[in-house]
C-alpha cells in the first residue's frame, strides 16, 4: 500500500490498469490488472514463479515494449502518447539488466557491448567513451574483461556486463530481471552490497540515489533489502506494501518464494 510521503515524491514509472503480453505472441497475456506506481528512490522487489511474466514486465516498465492495455507513464508522460524520439529518450533515463547478462553481441568484446550505445545515443568524442567504458568497467568489477568477448566471461560475471552496459548511459532508474539467479553467496553478496550502495546514493552517480526494481523468483536475499514489495500470482499484480507488511504478509506464493529460508528454521 502507498504512503503518503511515496505519492508525492515524483513518479518515475507507472501502470494503470495494464495488460502485459508475451513479446513473441502480443494475443497472450502474461499478467492483468497492473497497478503500480514506482517513486523517486524507491526500492521495489517483484517476486513470481518462473515464466510468469516478470521479463515481460520490466520491458513494459521500461518502455521497450508497450502493454496490451491500460495505461503506462514514464516520469509522468503517457509513453502512447509520445512521438518515437521522445520515448527514445525518456527510455534512456531508465537501464534494464536481462537475466544472465544477455542481449550482448557474440562478436565484440566486453568493452565494445558497453561503447555500442554510447556511440549511438551520445555526441561524444571518443576519448570521452572510452573513459566511461573503462569507469564503469571498474565500477563493476570487471576491468580485466574489457577485451574478452562475452562467450569467454564466466557465467557468475555475465551478469555484471549488463549492469555496466545499462549504468553507462547514467540512468536514473535501473531494472533488474532475476539477477541473481544460479550465482553462489560471494558474487550474489557482491550484488546486494552494490545494489544497496546504489539505493543509498553512490559516489560514482554523485550521491544521487537511484530508483531500483528488481524482479525474481527467489525472495529469500531481497527481504531485508527492498522497501516496496509486489507479487505476480496467477496473471495477477498482487501488492504487498512495504518491507514489515511483506514479512507478516501469509500469502501462499509469498511463503513458497520464500520457502528455503522457512525449511531451516
């Protein structure tokens, strides 16, 4: 449930009563009823069981894909809306990480995956991305990559070029599709910590607190961590509210999520 102080914070994306269809058959819907709003700095975790939709809703929450129905807002415009250009560039104040790390081209390097959209969506000269290639190839973690093509990244990093790819550009709100998924506890803590840093204002974006979504089928690491919680439950958006009523919250598909945590106590 909303608060008061969320609302009047300034929206960054919102949904109304949206439909949200697979991206391979635009006749199928994947999920119904989507009413949310995400707020300036708000932390968001979806959670949902695999194949329920979860990919399809970060697209629709970033503008890459339009909803079958409803309404869909980027930093208060109606993206239906908007001329191509404009939505082109409220879609570049938001970065999206795939699951895995995908979406990168096989054939250039890490280095080139991470200077493909600067070039295309930037006038700089070409000192200026190399020196944002190599700033957020060290932000990640991953500087000794930059000349590796992605079939050559250990799985457990994969995740880690998508995530340089998407900060490059300076988003101000950045979605997460499953980014934890099949990583052991070190890289999967590397990820929280960062994700944290970059909730509470980190020194490379200048203090600026970035507004966070992150989307998953395994709640277990997010609980102490968002601040917003939803589920998707048959085709359904199903809002929990904020991190004390998602812990007392006996939602079955909530306590299923969260089912390992439970089998040890």
């Amino acid at each position: 449930m909303e608060t008061a102080e969320t609302i009047a914070r300034p929206c960054v994306i919102e949904m109304q009563d949206a439909a949200i269809s697979s991206p391979h058959s635009p006749d199928a819907l994947e999920i119904e009823g989507v009413n949310w709003r995400v707020s300036l700095d708000d932390y968001w975790v979806v959670g949902a069981r695999p194949g329920s939709g979860k990919s399809s809703l970060l697209a629709v929450a970033a503008g890459l894909q339009r909803p079958a129905r409803g309404t869909h807002r980027l930093f208060g415009q109606e993206t239906a809306a908007l001329h191509e250009h404009e939505l082109a560039r409220e879609r570049l104040r938001v970065g999206l990480v795939f699951e895995m790390g995908g979406r990168l081209f096989s054939h250039l390097t890490v280095a080139e995956n991470i200077a493909l959209p600067l070039r295309y969506h930037r006038d700089w000269p070409e000192e200026e991305v190399q020196a944002r290639v190599a700033a957020v190839l060290e932000l990640a973690g991953i500087a000794h990559l930059a000349a590796h093509t992605p079939a050559r990244v250990v799985r457990a990093l994969q995740p880690r070029v998508g995530l340089a790819r998407a900060l490059a550009l300076n988003p101000e709100a950045l979605l997460l599709d499953n980014p934890l998924a099949g990583l052991d506890p070190r890289h999967a803590r590397w990820w929280l910590d960062f994700l944290a840093a970059l909730a509470a204002g980190h020194e490379f974006f200048e203090r600026r607190r970035m507004t966070l979504v992150v989307a998953g089928d395994d709640l277990r690491p997010w609980m102490e961590q968002g601040r917003q919680f939803a589920l998707v439950k048959d085709r359904r958006w199903l809002p929990l509210g904020g991190r004390e009523a998602a812990a007392a919250c006996m939602e079955p598909l909530l306590r299923e999520l969260l089912a390992a945590e439970f089998a040890t106590e």
